[in-house]
C-alpha cells in the first residue's frame, strides 16, 4: 500500500536553522580609530531606520584604518555571520580595499578572511560573502580614491544566525595516549611567585601538585601533550564528549597552538577526527589536516616562558554530523623528523 511506502521510511532529522538576520549585538572592541570630529566610529553601530547621521571618517586625510568590532550575545551566544554589507559615500572618500579579518580569541593574531576590492568611486555598498563563525571581527580600509578627507563609511551592518559553540579541550589525566602519545610535564614544583614569570596564557592551566614540604602550601604542575618521538606515527582519543540531545554538529573550527621541534625537515602534522561509535562499528570523520607545523625560534623546552605559537585558524563547514552513540574527538600526529607539543585547551570547537 502507497501508505506504508510514504510513512515507514527512516524517521525524518532534525535540520539546523540557518535563515540568515540582521546581528544586533554588534559593538565596537579595542582602541577606537583616530577620526575626524563628530564621526567617529560608533556611527557605524547607532544608525537606526529613519535617522541619519555623518557615519565614520578617518582623521586628517588617513587612508589606512582598522575598526575592530566583537559580537557579543546577551548569554555569550554565538554568531555564524553569512555577509556583512559595508554602505559607502560614493565619494572620492570610499576605501578602495577592505579586508575582514578574523580572530578566536584576545590576543591571537588576525588573519584574513574576506578581500573585497571597491571596484568605482560611486559605489554606495560593498557586500562582504563571509559565511564564517565569527566573534573578534577586524575591517581593514586600505587606500581611497584621491579624497582629502581620508577614508569614509556610512555604516555596517552583520547578518547571519546564531549558532551553539562547544569547546572541546583535551581533559589531559583521561585521554588515551597510544602509539608514543604522552603526557609531558614542564614543571610540577612551580610556587606561586614563579608563576608571574610563565607566559600569560598558561597561566590559568596551572593546576595543583603536591604539598611543599613544612609548609600548607603546594606546588603548581603544568603539563602538556607530546606526540612522542620522531619518525612516528601516535594516537590521541579524547573522553567521550557530552552532547545535548537532537543537537546537529554543521561546523568546526581549529585554532591551533603549538610548539614543533624539528633539526631535520620534515616537521610534524597532524589531524583531527571525529569518531563515532554505532553498533561497535566506528565511523570516522576527518575534521582537519595540517600541513607541516613549521618550529618556532625556541625549542619546547623552554614553552613555559615563551608559550605556544599560533597556527592561522583553519574552518570546516558542511559536516551536518548527527552524532548517534558515542562520539569522541581523536588526534594523529605524524611526527616525521620531529615532535609536537600543544596544550590541552588545544583551539578545537564544534
């Protein structure tokens, strides 16, 4: 019957949502740009329909302007931005290139992401196709068309839907090392005045060692992952992570830290999997390959005063993973002629 035919199919999947809107909670991030009196930046921001005002203009004929802007939700949401339309003067003013960059976190450089060339000095809108999960959010204005005012803009405006973003950092004592795969540590009678001379960002991976003799205090530890020795190939299986029911994993992104050693090339990769466990049969996804991570000028040795180097953030759309059974998070390291170190808070999120 035409009835069972229609109805006794696979049961349908839930579909995320992706209708692309306007992104309100936009605000401006860092040091605003030098500008001419009465335009500054923030007038890029506070348009609203039916009102008018002078938008932004860079200060005394500048034509080299970065304005960095940080979505920001009213519960630290997340935001995938489709496009941003940028509206111009269509004056001698309008930059004649603008680039979107992009940064994970505070500190991190920015990397490129967009570059889109003003093509006339009567163009009135630049619209930038992003489609990029984006928080730290940088335009960089090159260059104008022989205006004497500097560079100028109207307003910008963000569109694009909100997203759950899941960090998934590597909990160090549970992960399964394999194949050379181990825990390294740097330190573990770190007190509390050497920790103002570590590098700022391992600070608050420090945890608690053992107790300092005759005294209540203890010893700070910090300890990392290597990937073992070189001309290897190990494994590392992080814990089974812990997802919300019907959730949908479309996207993920990498902004890897790290720290190669390599005195013969080829330096290490690595790559990132997506494993799924249905039925005792696994199914894997690769997420991310590297090329080869290239060593910074210090060795691992000396990672807790110099820290980690950062790897330009890599993207992965399109996944639509629907994550039955249990799902966990493995990373290859192809050592070649060298070894790895990299945090546990590694830069990976879905």
């Amino acid at each position: 019957h035409d009835w069972f035919q229609e109805y006794s199919v696979e049961k349908p999947r839930k579909m995320a949502r992706r209708d692309a809107k306007r992104i309100r909670c936009v605000q401006l991030s860092g040091d605003p740009p030098l500008c001419r009196k009465g335009l500054p930046a923030e007038n890029l921001l506070s348009a609203k329909t039916g009102m008018f005002n002078g938008g932004f203009c860079s200060y005394m004929g500048m034509t080299s302007v970065n304005i960095d802007f940080e979505l920001v939700g009213q519960k630290d949401e997340e935001f995938w931005v489709t496009d941003v339309a940028v509206s111009l003067w269509g004056k001698a003013e309008n930059p004649r290139m603008i680039i979107l960059q992009t940064a994970v976190r505070p500190g991190a450089p920015y990397i490129d992401a967009v570059r889109h060339p003003v093509e006339s000095v009567d163009d009135v809108e630049a619209r930038l196709k992003v489609d990029l999960p984006l928080r730290r959010v940088r335009l960089a204005l090159r260059r104008n068309f022989g205006g004497i005012f500097g560079i100028a803009l109207r307003k910008v405006t963000f569109y694009g839907y909100q997203i759950r973003c899941i960090s998934v950092p590597a909990d160090i004592p549970k992960c399964l090392y394999n194949r050379g795969c181990m825990t390294h540590i740097h330190s573990e009678q770190l007190l509390e005045k050497d920790l103002e001379e570590i590098h700022p960002s391992l600070r608050d991976a420090v945890v608690m060692g053992g107790r300092v003799p005759n005294t209540s205090l203890r010893y700070r530890v910090y300890r990392d992952i290597s990937s073992g020795t070189p001309h290897h190939s190990s494994l590392l299986q992080l814990p089974p992570l812990d997802l919300a029911p019907d959730v949908v994993i479309t996207a993920a992104v990498l902004d890897l830290r790290y720290v190669s050693f390599a005195p013969r090339s080829p330096p290490p990769q690595l790559r990132v999997y997506l494993v799924q466990d249905l039925d005792e049969e696994l199914h894997k996804h690769c997420l991310f390959a590297t090329e080869e991570l290239l060593p910074p000028e210090w060795e691992p040795r000396r990672i807790l005063r110099k820290g980690y180097i950062d790897h330009p953030t890599m993207y992965c759309d399109g996944l639509n993973i629907y994550p039955e059974g249990k799902v966990h998070i493995e990373i290859v390291f192809d050592n070649n002629a060298g070894y790895l170190h990299i945090p546990g808070d590694f830069g990976l999120k879905l």
